[in-house]
C-alpha cells in the first residue's frame, strides 16, 4: 500500500517551517511561494492549516491536461508533472479544486507535490508532527485512536456529572 501525506490541524503551530524546507529542497531556495505546501491562515485567529496535493485517486488535473503532462504513477499513487511535455495552459490550476497546483511567477511553470519521491521533506522537518506520511491504514487507525480517546475523555466528564 503506497503512502501519502496527512494532516492533523489540530498539531499545526502556524511556524511554516514546511514551506521553506520544500522551497528549499525543490527549488534550492528559501521561498514559501515557491513551496509545494502551503500553510493557509484560517478563519480561526492563530490557526492556520498546510495544503497540498492531495494525489487524488481520479485525479482532475491529470484529466483535464491536453498533453498529459500530470500522469498518476501506478507504484506510488503520486500524479507526476512531466515539465518537457507540458504546455503551461494552466487547465491542471484551474482543474484542481484543493489549490494543489501551485505556479512559479518568475518562469510560469507549473509544479505539484510529488512526496520528493517517497522521502517527504517537510514531513521530517514538522517538529509538531502535523505532518505524516503514512499507508492509508495506518492513517485511519490513528484517526480512529484520536476519536476514541476523545470519546473516553466526554464520557469520563459526564460520568463524573451525576
Ligand atoms: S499547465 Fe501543463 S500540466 Fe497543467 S494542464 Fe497545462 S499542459 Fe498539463
């Protein structure tokens, strides 16, 4: 079972230190614009929350390209942008309904997490651990252990109610 990329909200502390490694490690700079993750303020004050291409399993923006430069890897699951075949129509940008699609304002050249190919940058640098890469049930058995903790914490405190 391949891996993916998960977050836990809840853990982010808002440091951003995940975009300036991928910016980093993908472009060789220290640049959030230029970061395949991006970490969106929400319209909570202090909260904000890292996106990124989530390797849908019908992914639209491998559809949608003209040229089929995005191409979903049967191995790994991560949808891989081709730059030599690509056209920069931008169909994949305005496809993608997570903003997984970032673009660079310097070359126009689109880009997309690719999970630095199995070894995820920002995974290792997420002291907080948001940040996971993990086989789907792995994943789901974690959500599962968080659910249920909170469930034994509501029952202990109404328990203790009566
Ligand atoms: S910008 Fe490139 S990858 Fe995106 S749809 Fe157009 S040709 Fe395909």
């Amino acid at each position: 079972m391949a891996k993916k990329i998960y977050i836990e909200p809840d853990k982010c502390t808002g440091c951003r230190t995940c975009e300036l490694v991928c910016s980093i490690k993908n472009e060789g700079m220290a640049n959030p614009v230029l970061s395949r993750i991006q970490n969106i303020a929400f319209k909570y004050e202090g909260q904000r929350i890292p996106t990124l291409c989530l390797q849908c399993e019908s992914p639209f923006c491998v559809s949608v390209c003209p040229v089929n430069a995005l191409q979903k890897d049967g191995d790994t699951d991560v949808v891989k942008h081709d730059p030599d075949k690509c056209i920069g129509c931008r169909m994949c940008f305005m496809a993608c309904p997570f903003g997984g699609i970032g673009i660079n304002p310097g070359s126009g050249q689109v880009f997309k997490c690719e999970q630095c190919d199995g070894d995820p940058e920002c995974v290792k640098a997420c002291e907080d651990k948001a940040i996971t890469f993990e086989t789907e049930d792995v994943a789901l058995m974690n959500k599962k252990m968080k659910s249920v903790g909170c469930l034994s914490e509501l029952l202990e405190k109404y328990s203790t109610q009566e």
